[in-house]
C-alpha cells in the first residue's frame, strides 16, 4: 500500500536535534493560485519602468542588511554555520543584488546592429514570465540570489522554494522585498514536498527553472521539464581541485585552500576536495595545511569562537566518515587526530577536519563529491601531470592556480574542463563574471551580464523607414 505523502516539513536543527522550523507543505490548489497570481502580477510588472524595479530591489536589500543578526542567527539554528560566519551571508547577499541592480540597465538595454538606411532595427530584451527559483541550505542567500533579484529585474515574476532545512530563508525574501514595496504576486515562498517540486517544473506557467543542488536532483529536474520548451539553469555537484605550482607562495596557499576545503564544514559545491602540490612545494605546504588545520575550533555554532559547525545532519557526517575510512583502509594516510577535537563524535553531525596524504584517484575521497571537511592532497612532478589530475573528474565547477606567473595561470587554466579559474584564490563567487559549469557541474549561468540572457528572450524589431 503506498504510504501518504507529507502534510509537513521539519527542519532538524544540527546544532541539537530539535526542530527549529515546522510548516505545513502547500497543496497542489495552493500552488496553483500562487502561479496565477504570478502570472497576472507578471503582466503589470514586465511594463514597469525599470527605475522603479531597481527603487524597490535595492530597498529590499537595505531592509535584509537591517535584519543581518536575525538572518544570521536563523541560518545557525537551521543548518549549523558557526554564528561567527553567519552574517557574512547576508553581505554577500547584498553585495550580489547591488551589482546586478546596478548593471540591470546596461544588461537589459536594446542590442542595436550596424545602421543599415531606411531601417531602424533592434533586439529587445522580454522578461520570460515566471522564474521557479530552487535554492539550497548550505548557502540559501547567496545561492537563491543569484537568480531571485535579476529575475526579478528583467521584469519575471518569482517562486521561490528552498530546502526544507532552511525554510525561513524563503519567507525571509519574500518579507523584505514586500515591505521594500514589491507589488503581490511577484515573489511567492512556497513549502514544497520533492514530488511536488517536480510537479510544477512541469507545471504550465512556469517558463524557466533556476535549480541549485544536487546532480540527481538536476537529472530529476530535467526530466520534469523535457516535455516543455522551456530552459533550466542548474547549477550541481563540484569535486573542485587546486594545483601549488613550485613557485607559488606556499603559506598563503597552504592557508587559503586550508579555508576553501573547511569553510562551512566544507559543504560548499565550490569548495576544495582535492589539492596537487608541486613535488619541490609538497612537505612545506603539508606542514602548513596541517597547522592551520589544527587551529580551528569544533563546536557550538552558537559560540561566538567556534570556526568549524556541525555538518547539516548526521548521515552527511556519516557519509564522510565512510569515504575517508574507506581511503586510509586503501592505503591514505591520516594527518589530522581526531581526538584534538573534543567535539567530534561518530553518530553526530559534529566531525573534525581531515587532511589525507598519500590519495590517488583509485579512492572515492578524490573522486567522488565529499561535501564534507575533509581533503586529499597528491604530490605532483609538473604542470602537465597537475592539468591531467585536475581533469579527471565528472565535474567542472571551479579550479584554482597558485602561482607567481599569470601567464602560466592563464595557460593552465585555459586547459581545464571548469567553468571558473581562479589565481591565488578559491572558493568564491565574483558577481561580475559569469557563474557556470561544466560536466556534472550543471549547465546554464548566473549573474554578470550573461546572466540576464537567460532570464529573457529576445525579440526582433524590423522596422523599415524609407
């Protein structure tokens, strides 16, 4: 007999157990009214000069910076994010919505041809309609805003669903942007079961789909929207890799991958999985990663000192627990004791950082997407052989080069399969430039001015004059 499908949603707090959060899931009739709503809101909003969209998108970002200790303490409380790091989510929120805001004229203006006489011809950028907005838990702000403000401001109406972790987020944006003045209708939360999720992915009314999260969840999102003509952004899994090359600054890159592998518990699609430390580099940067690793501070994410959360819930820490036993078993050799952090225990979400050494791409942890805090690191002989490394993998998101040479970063990085290179950084999300994957990365891109392509379509104006 097929069981009942759920009436509610619970969000566990990792911190303790406890629920933090309980809605109820909205109903298929409720979804239904919320997309007509949209679409008729839609209708009035896609004529609204885009002085007033900006007006009201930039209001609700000073409303969310004014609720920063708020927000930040509901992402804590729902996902685990030491309270220390919380509200570095919120600027970067508003940081995202304020360059989009202030490029929204110049992405979406005409793309006027050569002159041609007796003609006036132009391409005009439509808003497409609906936008169905899919964000995460691990960075629910920043994942949901890249799509949910240009969206907005190319003139769609939104729907927005997040995880069922972290519910509140998606209420919290539809608060600040009403009270900034958004007119009903343009930005609906919605509390939504997996089914139907999918369900309205295919839903008539609803003309594209910006999805972050898993990659079995984009294969299922796909699916639910193939029989309909509409595009999906999906953004997915990362394994993201970094190379040390021999003449990098070794303890600037030792600390920053060190921070790119563990920040957020390493629960981050770009954060790092896997580092390839030139051979003449290797034993100092080890040293180093190992030190800065042994720094942090495993605990209450309420605690103001704490550096390192509990991961989302206990069967992610389990899983990673798994991945790296099943390593050391084929051979890894463990840096980091557990035992120096006093918090870590199996059969919790709480789980102390690792460092792995003698890895290869025969073990799951330098291949498989870990979303944990633990990392490989592989000595390697040359460029060459760290270019073949990085490459072999399913995914594509981000890769980083450190160096002293930008040409030999351009040059490496131009070798690739990854949506971002990064120099001498890691493990972040430049508005300005487009956000984009490869292979099991996902397809599509947000922000920059790419990002308003996808949010749009374009129509023709053929206009003869003479």
């Amino acid at each position: 007999m097929p069981s009942e499908p759920p009436m509610y949603l619970r969000c566990i707090s990792p911190i303790d157990g406890s629920t933090c959060v309980e809605r109820r899931l909205h109903d298929a009739a409720f979804v239904a009214r919320a997309l007509e709503r949209a679409r008729i809101a839609q209708r009035s909003w896609a004529i609204t000069p885009l002085r007033e969209r900006r007006d009201i998108a930039a209001r609700a970002v000073e409303v969310m910076s004014r609720l920063t200790a708020d927000v930040a303490l509901e992402i804590t409380h729902q996902m685990g994010r030491p309270i220390a790091q919380s509200p570095g989510e919120v600027g970067g929120f508003a940081e995202r919505a304020r360059y989009m805001i202030g490029i929204a004229e110049a992405g979406l203006a005409d793309v006027v041809p050569e002159k041609k006489p007796g003609f006036h011809r132009f391409i005009r950028r439509e808003p497409l309609g609906v936008v169905f907005v899919v964000a995460p838990w691990n960075y629910p702000y920043l994942t949901a805003v890249n799509a949910v403000v240009p969206a907005l401001l190319a003139g769609n109406a939104v729907l927005l669903k997040h995880s069922s972790q972290t519910p509140l987020c998606a209420e919290r944006f539809d608060q600040v942007f009403a009270e900034a003045g958004l007119p009903a209708g343009l930005l609906q939360a919605l509390h939504l079961s997996h089914d139907d999720t999918l369900r309205l992915v295919a839903s008539e009314g609803v003309d594209y789909v910006a999805f972050t999260g898993s990659v079995e969840g984009g294969h299922a999102v796909q699916r639910a929207a193939a029989g309909r003509f509409i595009a999906t952004g999906l953004e997915l899994g990362g394994k993201d890799p970094a190379y040390v090359a021999p003449d990098a600054d070794v303890v600037e890159a030792a600390r920053g991958l060190v921070d790119g592998a563990f920040f957020n518990s390493g629960q981050s699609c770009c954060g790092i999985e896997r580092i390839y430390v030139h051979r003449d580099a290797f034993d100092e940067f080890v040293a180093v990663a190992v030190d800065t690793t042994q720094a942090y501070r495993l605990g209450d994410p309420l605690d103001p000192y704490t550096t390192l959360g509990p991961m989302v819930r206990t069967s992610a820490a389990e899983f990673v627990r798994a991945q790296t036993a099943e390593a050391i078993a084929a051979g890894a050799r463990a840096l980091i004791d557990p035992k120096q952090f006093a918090a870590d225990a199996a059969g919790t979400p709480y789980l102390a950082p690792q460092i792995l050494i003698d890895v290869d791409h025969r073990m799951r942890v330098m291949t498989e997407e870990t979303f944990g805090p633990v990392v490989g690191i592989m000595a390697v002989g040359s460029d060459e052989e760290a270019v073949e490394l990085m490459n072999d993998s399913a995914y594509g998101l981000t890769a980083a080069i450190y160096t002293a040479d930008v040409e030999r970063a351009i040059r490496i990085g131009g070798r690739l399969a990854t949506g971002t290179v990064f120099m001498n950084r890691c493990d972040y999300l430049d508005p300005g430039l487009a956000w984009t994957g490869v292979k099991d990365s996902g397809r599509g891109v947000s922000l920059s001015s790419l990002g308003y392509e996808v949010l749009t379509r374009p129509r023709s104006f053929h206009l003869r004059t003479g």
